[in-house]
C-alpha cells in the first residue's frame, strides 16, 4: 500500500511553515520530518531470490525489493507454521559498507531469534550494503535518511505480502538502527512497535557531534552544511508527540559508544507525552548485550511485540 499525502497529513501534524525559509533550506527540505511525510512508498516489487538456510523453526531467504529506484538486498527469515504472521524488521547498526554481507552480519542472532519467536522477521541491508545499489556513506545519505527511505519502502511492500498480518509491524533498531526506527516511527503510523537498543539519539545534533569526536576523530561532516535552523525539522526528537508506536528502550550503562543518558532522556520526554513506553538498563552491559543480559533482552523484546503486534 502507497502512502499518500493525503493521508500522511490528515493523520499528523507538521511543523510550521516559515514564511522565509534560510537560505539553501529549499536544497534540505526533502531531509525533514514533514518532507518524509509528503512522500509515497512502495513502488516496484519485493522479491524472493532464493532460499538461503531452512531450520526446524524458519525458512531464510535472500530477498531484494525496490526503494527510489535502487535495488535493495536482505534477508527474511519466515516461520514455520500457516500465516499471516506478526512483522519485525531487524534494522541494524553500523557496520563498514566495504565488509558488510548478508546474512552474517552481527544482527542475525537477533533476527533468528524472533523468528524462532513466530514473527516474520525481515533484515535490510540499507542502499550501498552488500548487493544493494546506492550510495551509503557521504553527501547523498545526510542524517543517515536514505536508510530511513529504504525501510519506510521496505514497510510498504511488507504490507502486501501474503505471510505478513499488514496491521501488525515492529521495528527492532540497534545503535545507527535506532536512530533510523526512531525516525521511521515518527513519519508514519503503520509502525506498531519499535525497540530501541543502544540507540542514537533523536538529536541529529547530538548523533553529529558523536560521530566527529567519538566514532570519526574528525571536525567536519557533510551535515555541517545544512542551515542550522532545520535541525529541529530534520531531528524526529521533536516529532515525539506524533509517534503512535509503543516503545521498549533497552541501553547497557557500560556502553562506550552511545551514552545511556540518551535512553534515559527519550524515556522521560515519551513519558511526559503520555506514551507507551519502558526503559530496561543493563548495569553491566556495554554496547552489545551478551550472556545473561542478552537472553534477559530477548525475552523482554519478544514479550513486548507479542503484547503490541497482535494483528
């Protein structure tokens, strides 16, 4: 199913028009929550390329399907069992484009699990990844929103598949993978469900920041060039109030990466808006959870999509 104007509009509110935009802002608004939202999704097709690894509890496929023109590669791991099933996308964090292949990215453990689960589980590989075409890194893909574009397109061509219950969709995001559900969440309300683990901030400020001093060493990035006054339109920090998605926010205190004080302020502004969501913190996890915190992550996640994913 398309998403129209129409319908984006009708059912969230945008931020308001300046009568005079900054100078170069026309050149960034396609960056922007409300430009997202003027879009359609879904044209072109998901394929099944071939199976990749059947199991006692799922069936693995390489899958590729259509996202502004590009061909877009993942995997998608179907339950056993009649359907239509319950959808979670696995959206993974960064990972060099350069070594990046499917399906033995770090993620998979994740998408098996839920599958083992009786979810649908479906992994992108986002534009310059793997097979896909596109470009990942640079001036084309600011705000990592091209990997945004690729899953609200992946959303739309889920929403036909005859295994998938089309009313019942989660996002599952790891670090770079959280800013980007946190993102998707707020320009549409097919999403039902997101978990956020280690992830990034919904302050493109604080993402940038970390980005040249933390991961980079580096004192300029591309985004440097957009008009400050658009960050609040482009961040989805301030979009909060539209998101209908319940939220389950799971951060290590360990994490040397991303702060948990990120996971600790978004859980008190859902709060504070009145939403559904939950923050679980790891007193000794890091970045990635492992042993015990891992398996107490995974029963907590499948728990809460089995709550809010019931379609």
């Amino acid at each position: 199913m398309l998403f129209s104007a129409m319908l984006i509009l009708a059912t969230f509110s945008v931020a308001p028009v300046q009568a005079r935009p900054p100078a170069g802002a026309e050149s960034y608004e396609h960056l922007t929550i409300a430009g997202l939202r003027r879009r359609s999704y879904g044209a072109g097709d998901l394929k099944v390329e071939r199976t990749l690894q059947v199991t006692g509890a799922f069936t693995r496929s390489l899958i590729s399907f259509a996202s502004d023109g590009l061909t877009v590669y993942g995997f998608m791991n179907t339950p056993k069992g009649p359907g239509p099933f319950p959808v979670v996308l696995v959206l993974h964090g960064y990972v060099n484009p350069r070594t990046y292949r499917t399906p033995t990215t770090y993620t998979q453990r994740y998408a098996d699990a839920l599958a083992g689960a009786g979810f649908l589980v479906i992994h992108p590989d986002y534009r310059g990844h793997g097979r896909s075409q596109g470009e990942a890194e640079g001036g084309a893909n600011l705000f990592r929103t091209s990997y945004a574009l690729d899953v609200l397109n992946l959303i739309a061509h889920v929403k036909r598949l005859p295994d998938a219950s089309p009313e019942a969709i989660g996002l599952f995001g790891h670090s770079m993978g959280g800013g980007i559900a946190l993102r998707v969440a707020t320009v549409t309300p097919e999403v039902k469900a997101i978990v956020l683990y280690g992830s990034m901030s919904g302050d493109e400020r604080l993402n940038v920041e970390r980005i040249k001093t933390v991961f980079r060493g580096v004192s300029y990035l591309p985004e440097d060039d957009v008009p400050p006054e658009l960050w609040d339109a482009i961040s989805p920090l301030g979009y909060l109030g539209d998101m209908r998605a319940a939220v389950e926010i799971h951060h290590g205190r360990r994490d040397p990466q991303v702060p948990v004080a990120w996971s600790r302020d978004l859980h008190a502004r859902l709060s504070a808006l009145g939403k559904d969501a939950a923050l679980y913190e790891y007193p000794s996890g890091g970045h990635s959870l492992r042993g015990r915190d891992y398996a107490t992550l995974m029963e907590r996640v499948t728990r809460f999509f089995r709550t809010h994913l019931r379609g």
